[in-house]
C-alpha cells in the first residue's frame, strides 16, 4: 500500500490479488463539510480508473491511467512535439558540421560573453538563496545553473585561441565542470518525491 498526498488530494493505492488488480482510494479535502471520498476499483484490461461521476463530485480528483497521473491533454501533445522536435534536430546537427564555418567574425562577442557569465552567476545566487531557505524550487535553478556552466565550459575550450586554450581546459575542469556536477548533484537530490 502507499500514500500519496499532493494539493488536498489524498491518493492510497493498494495491491489486490492477480497481476493487475489495484484499488484506488483518492480523497479531497473541500468545505466546511468535510470533503468527497470516492473509491475505484481498477477493471484489468480497461486502462482508466474512475468511478461514475467522480468528477461532478470532485472536480480536484486525478484519474489514472495506467499506473501514470494523467493530467490535461494538452500536456500530451506537447510532449509527443517536444520529443519529435528532439528527434528532428539530429538531420540539422549534420547540416551544420558540414555547412558552417571553422571560424567566424562574431558581433557582439562580449556582450554574449557577459551575458552568459551573469545568467551564471544569477544561478548561483538562486540557487543558493533557495538552498538556504529549503525551498524546493532551488532543484530547478541548480539544474538550470549546471546547465549553463557545462555550455561555458564547452565555449570557453572551443572557441579559445590556441595560446589561451590551455587556460580554458584549466578553467573548465579546475572550476566550472566541478561547480555543474555540483548544481546537477543538488538538482537531483533537492528534487521533491512523491
């Protein structure tokens, strides 16, 4: 059996016997009266849990689908074209290996640079400050933040002249990489569980 409780609404979820019988148990808190409790069984084979007129009762209620929360459908969509988007990009990295450059004149090459540098260090601070007040947002500005510097430190090493390029390793393994895992570590572990 485990529990869940996420916005007032209290999920319990229980094995019961064969391979995919599971009792639901959701209730929401409301009013001055108490609140609504529903109970659905899970019907093998049927995918959805919900009892009959649930959502009437308890608009706040969160069907399941196949052991996953499901949530608006909009959501769907946008992942199925966020993944394709991901998976589209694989013919452009080719395009551009083969159609850019080696090198280029870059305009306004210091303010990207300083730009950069203070979405880090406003990272830093934030994640710092949330950190400090465990706040549980601070798993998503250390990831942020680890992010960016990994992207600094990869810049800093390519696009270094071969005189400075000895300096940028130095500074990309010495400070910047070291700081990334950092923030990625904290990511994960200050990442509210369920």
């Amino acid at each position: 059996m485990s529990t869940v409780t996420i916005s007032g609404i209290t999920r319990t979820t229980e094995r019961m016997g064969g391979r995919r019988g599971t009792r639901m148990l959701d209730r929401v808190r409301g009013g001055a009266a108490g609140g609504v409790s529903r109970t659905a069984a899970r019907v093998p084979g049927a995918g959805v849990s919900a009892a009959a007129g649930a959502a009437t009762r308890a608009p706040q209620a969160v069907a399941v689908v196949s052991g996953a929360t499901a949530g608006p459908r909009w959501t769907r969509w946008i992942g199925i074209g966020l993944a394709g988007a991901g998976i589209a990009m694989v013919p452009w990295l080719g395009v551009l290996a083969t159609g850019l450059p080696a090198s280029y004149q870059a305009a306004n090459w210091n303010a990207a640079w300083v730009g950069l540098d203070a979405l880090e260090a406003l990272g830093l601070f934030a994640t710092g400050t949330l950190l400090r007040r465990r706040d549980a947002r601070a798993a998503l500005t250390a990831a942020a933040t680890s992010a960016l510097l990994c992207v600094d430190a990869l810049f800093d090493v390519l696009t270094s002249a071969p005189a400075d390029r000895i300096t940028a390793i130095v500074m990309a393994v010495g400070a910047e990489l070291p700081v990334a895992a950092l923030c990625a570590a904290l990511a994960v572990r200050t990442f509210p569980r369920r």
